[in-house]
C-alpha cells in the first residue's frame, strides 16, 4: 500500500506490507531506497513482472493527486527488488527495495504520453500497464 489523504490536506508517501499469507494480519511499514515518489492519494499500485526478464516483478505507481489546488500527476514510479531479488521477497524482508522514475517516451510523439490523473485504474498484461479512465478536473 502507498500514500493516500488523511484528513484535511495531508497527503502520505508511506508504504506499507500486509502480508496476507500470514495470521493474524499485521500490517508493516517498509522502507526503500531512491527518491521515493511524492506525496499523493488516487494514484495506481500495480505489481508486473517485466517482459523479457523472466522472474523478475516490480510494482508500478502511476498519477494521482495531491488535492485540487496542488494538480494532478502523469509521473510513473517503479519500486523494485536490489540485485534480482523478487520484490515479494525483498518486501517481506524489510531490505532491498528500490523507487525509481524511469523517463517515459511515446511511441507516437504526436498523442503523446497519458494525460495527468487520479481516480483511474491499471492492469498489467503482459509486462504492459495498462491505463483506463480517470479524473483531471476539478468539478
């Protein structure tokens, strides 16, 4: 889990581990390396594996908000395992993690990378995310 609105106008970039292999439930605070993305709620948290490394999951942070006076997001974040280590693994070990902001390039400059949003879904499909929907006004 990450970020999220509490009351008023705060907004969170916390992570968090609810391993739900494990009873009872307890839910953890984890920590990674890197810049870690900025506070935010309504953004996507889809874990994929990758195409073309076999083994190899990340989990990817797509827009969000941080209220209607302070905009929306496009930004794409990834949070990974260190050294090839599964980021279930990694997560479950409180240890090597990563955040990272890879630079997104369209494939057809004229449309254009996806619009900033909140409130929309993600899938992964085959080592793709996936968009669909969401909001950028404030009405």
């Amino acid at each position: 889990m990450f970020g999220g609105q509490g009351s008023g106008a705060d907004f969170f970039n916390d992570l968090h581990l609810l391993d739900l292999k494990k009873a009872p439930l307890n839910l953890q605070t984890i920590h990674a390396a890197g810049d870690p993305p900025f506070p935010r709620c309504s953004g996507t948290l889809t874990a994929m594996s990758v195409s073309g490394k076999p083994g190899t999951e990340v989990v990817a942070l797509f827009g969000g908000s941080q209220g209607f006076f302070e905009g929306f997001s496009n930004s794409l974040c990834i949070l990974q395992g260190d050294n090839s280590v599964s980021i279930s693994d990694a997560a479950s070990q409180h240890k090597g993690l990563t955040w990272k902001e890879p630079v997104v390039r369209a494939e057809n400059p004229a449309v254009g990378v996806p619009d900033a949003r909140w409130g929309h879904s993600a899938v992964s499909w085959r080592g793709k995310l996936i968009l669909f929907g969401g909001s950028n006004t404030q009405h």
